[in-house]
C-alpha cells in the first residue's frame, strides 16, 4: 500500500523536557491507523506537529512525500484534520458553515459540497441550524468540513469524546467507511481501547512520548498460527500425548493451550480420540486489544526501571 505519512525520528522538547522521544512509524492509504496512549502520552503534541501547528525540534515529517516543515504548503494541502473540537458557528446552519470553509478553499463548487453532505450522511439536517445539532452531527459537520478540499488524510483527535454510544457508533463506522471507499488514510487519537479495536486496522502505542509498539488489530488475517484452548477430561495426559508428536503445548486453568495452524486443528482432534481422550471443547483464543497493551506497556514500565 502506498504510504500517506511518515515519521522520521521525531523528537519534541520544551521547556527543556522531552515531550516527544524518536517517534517513527508510517501510515498507509486506505487503512484507519490509531494512536493510542493514556492522557497526557504525546498523542495531541504529535498531531499537531503532523498539521504543522507546533514545530520540530529535530526528525521529520513528510505527508505525501513532501516535507511538512520545508514544503509547508504542499504537504498540508493533502491533510484534513480536527485537532480536539471542530469549530463552527451555532447560530449558523450545516450548509452555511460549509460555504465559509469553502470560501478560504480555491475551486469548491456547490456540486462539491453537496456530494460531502451526502458522503457524511446530513442530507436532512443539513439547513437546520448547528445549535440544533447532536454531538455526533457535529462531528460529521466538522469531518465534512475537513474533507472538501479531497484530502489524502483525515486526522482526528479524540473524536469520540462526549459522544453516547449512538454517537461513537456513528463515528466509527463512518470512519471506516471513508478509508474502505474513498481509500483514504485516517489517523484517530484516543485512549479508549474497546473503541480503537472495533474502528482501527493498527495502532500505534505511545507512552511518556515514546513509541513502545506498532500492533495489528486484526491479527486473524495476518498470523499463520494462533493460538486454541483445548478442554479435556484428561489434561496431563493428553499434554503429554501431544509432546510427543512436537506440537506446542500449554498447561491452562481451563485446559491446554496450543499454538497450531489451522490445517493442524483436525489431526490433534483425531490423535486425542485414538488415545481415548474425551474432547469437550476446541476453541480459538485471541487477546484483546486492552491484554495486549497492558501487557505490552507494564512490560515496558518493567524495562524502564530496570
């Protein structure tokens, strides 16, 4: 996949303290790529170094190939983004606080604007006022804003916050939606794990302004092995009958644990029955999104003080 944005060793100090540390990681066309991390991780500091808002203190930024700090203009011309809250006038409606973005942008037409109110779903509320407007409406008008201009990348800090679940769900699948069809690149910002597991294809885990992993969600579609529960009458024998054949095996408090292929799943099944091992239960296990950053962060914390 062709790659929208790339970081480069990104460091960011002030007021002698480093608040960012050698991020480097890249972001893809057509994916949702999060960045995940507690409160006060880095994760706003970073994004507006992206959007050019705060400045470098040494690495390097490039979105679409082009320099954020020294081809400025050229490179941000791909982004749309909203850094916290979008910002719109309430006493205005949906439709006229589109025109007055569309005034600072060269070339939007009122064909184009009303192909992003349909894009963003506010075809029916979109000449009602914005103080009228839900939490999750507003977000849609803010993205629809971000996206006039057909940028490369939409970057969204924390958009979720204060929405109910209606809400969050509205966002999510929106935001999928946009990568899977438009092929856009979307960065989302957030420290709410369920939320980033259902939205985002990778993450990236940020803590105290330091990379700590880049993970993929969606492990099942990448990883030739997983790992299967398995629940027997008989563990310690059916362990060791396993060990025998090679296969890697696990004591678990509701089993066996073992890592095969999926074409193996048959064949242990088959040699645990020859060997009169009653099978009550075959499963895949997977970890969740919040195991595998709890496990990789207090792994960190550990390496830290050692």
């Amino acid at each position: 996949m062709k790659t929208v944005v790339e970081l480069k060793n990104v460091s960011k100090v002030i007021r002698r303290r480093k608040i960012i540390d050698d991020l480097s990681f890249t972001v893809n066309e057509g994916e949702v790529f999060g960045f995940l991390g507690p409160n006060g991780a880095g994760k706003t500091t970073t994004i507006r170094m992206i959007v050019g808002l705060i400045r470098i203190t040494s690495g390097e930024i490039a979105i679409c190939g082009k320099n954020v700090e020294k081809d400025y203009e050229d490179a941000i011309q791909h982004v749309g983004a909203i850094v916290e809250n979008p910002e719109m006038y309430k006493f205005l409606t949906g439709y006229q606080n589109l025109q007055q973005v569309a005034r600072l942008i060269k070339g939007i037409t009122k064909e184009k604007i009303d192909e992003i109110i349909e894009l963003v779903g506010l075809k029916d509320r979109i000449h009602d006022k914005v103080k009228t407007y839900s939490l999750g409406m507003r977000q849609r008008l803010g993205i629809a804003q971000s996206l006039l201009h057909d940028p490369k990348i939409l970057i969204l800090d924390e958009p979720t916050n204060g929405l109910d679940p209606a809400g969050i769900r509205e966002v999510r699948d929106y935001l999928r939606s946009l990568a899977r069809e438009k092929g856009l690149a979307v960065i989302v910002s957030s420290h709410l794990l369920s939320e980033m597991e259902m939205m985002c294809d990778r993450i990236a885990i940020i803590q105290k302004g330091k990379l700590i992993n880049v993970q993929n969600v969606r492990m099942n579609e990448s990883v030739a092995e997983q790992t299967y529960l398995c629940k027997v009458n008989d563990p310690q024998k059916a362990k060791a009958i396993l060990l025998t054949e090679g296969y890697d095996v696990k004591d678990h408090k509701e089993g066996l644990e073992l890592e095969l292929g999926k074409e193996q799943v048959p064949n242990v099944i088959k040699r645990l029955v020859e060997q009169d091992i009653l099978i009550y239960e075959v499963k895949m296990t997977t970890k969740s999104l919040e195991d595998r950053f709890l496990e990789i962060t207090s792994n960190e914390e550990v390496a830290s003080h050692a």
